[in-house]
C-alpha cells in the first residue's frame, strides 16, 4: 500500500511541473505588449518618415551647361556656326569649314541654291551678306536636289564621328560618293593627328575613319 502511494505522488510531481510553467508561460503571452520589455515604443504622429521618401528637388543631377561627352553635337563650334547660319539663310546646312580662325556654312535653299554665309571666329556673327551661287551644271543640281532630302543632318554626323574619334571639328561636308550620300567629318585639320571619318548620310553609320599621321 505504501509503495503504490509512493509511485502516485511521484508520476503526479512531473505532470504539476508541467501544469505550472504552462500557466506561467500564458500568464506572460497575456501581459499587455505596452508593458513589455520588449515592446516597441509606441510611434505618435504616425511614425517618423523614411528620408528617401522625401520629395527631391527635381533636379536631374546633370551639370548645368556641361559639353563633356555627353554633350549634344550642337554644342561644338561647328554645331554653333551651322546654327548662326540657319539663323540668316533658312534651308539645309550642306558644309560647314573653318578657314583661318573663320568659319564659313553652305546652306542650299529648298530652291537648290547655294548660299555662302562667312561667320566670325566664335562663330555668333554674320560677317557681310550671304552670297547666293547659282549652279548651272546640271549634275551637281541634280545631285545637291537628291540630297536635300538626306535623314542624317550636320549635327547628327557631327555626333557620329564625335563617338567614333576624339577630336576638335574643322570641317563637314556634305556629298555623293559613288552614288551614296555621305558625310565627311575632318577632326583637328592641319594638325598632328588630322583624321576623317565618313558617315553615311542614310543611316549614320561611320563607314570608315581615316588617320592622317
């Protein structure tokens, strides 16, 4: 008799051991979370903002003015003197060349003629009248006619050869060669390094470069 009351008390001391953590455990679960420990502050005003949500200022993060290399064509001198020239003769730009320290564009008119507008050396200016040249071989108006409607101007040859060589634009031109309309760029004319590069007129491919050493 004895024995079995031992063996009672000592299979219920585990199984109330159990009882009483578990107790314990939903006792803690049912603490408000305020009084925790490890409760999170409670956040008034709806919480602090993240500071990347902020609205920006709006800016894009390019330098104001910058003509590095991504700078637009039309930012060279070359672009500037085609532009200036536009600004006096409305039509296409067909050459633009600088020649001791001036610049001179060919604009041709909707008309097929040639217009010769001579510019300062910052190119901004317009020095005299544009000179208007009449043609009267017929092949070269044929051919200036067929050009006129080229998809790939000055400026965007001017960028095709921008990115296929480093250099500074002397001249652009504008012409046939053996049928196909191309433009030929001259980088640093009269100067170590002199290189042409040759665009086509169509698509904007650079056909080829060439290196005067």
């Amino acid at each position: 008799m004895n024995r079995s009351r031992r063996a009672s008390v000592v299979a219920t001391g585990p199984l109330l051991l159990a009882l009483s953590l578990g107790l314990a455990a939903c006792s803690d679960d049912d603490e408000p979370p305020a009084d925790r420990p490890d409760a999170p502050a409670a956040d008034e005003g709806g919480g602090a903002e993240d500071p990347q949500d902020e609205p920006g200022d709006g800016g894009s993060g390019a330098e104001d003015g910058g003509t590095g290399a991504g700078a637009p064509a039309g930012d060279t001198k070359a672009g500037l003197a085609a532009r200036t020239a536009l600004g006096e003769v409305d039509g296409t730009v067909f050459a633009i060349e600088l020649d001791d320290g001036a610049w001179s564009v060919t604009v041709v008119t909707p008309d097929g003629v040639e217009n010769e507008v001579e510019l300062s050396a910052d190119a901004t200016t317009v020095v005299g009248d544009p000179v208007a040249e009449p043609d009267d071989d017929p092949q070269e108006a044929a051919e200036r006619e067929r050009l006129l409607d080229v998809p790939v101007d000055h400026l965007a040859a001017i960028e095709a050869a921008l990115a296929a060589v480093r250099g500074s634009v002397s001249t652009v031109e504008l012409s046939e060669d053996d049928g196909a309309a191309v433009w030929e760029v001259v980088l640093d004319e009269d100067r170590p390094g002199e290189t042409t590069v040759e665009v086509d007129a169509r698509t904007g491919e650079v056909l080829r470069t060439e290196r005067d050493d």
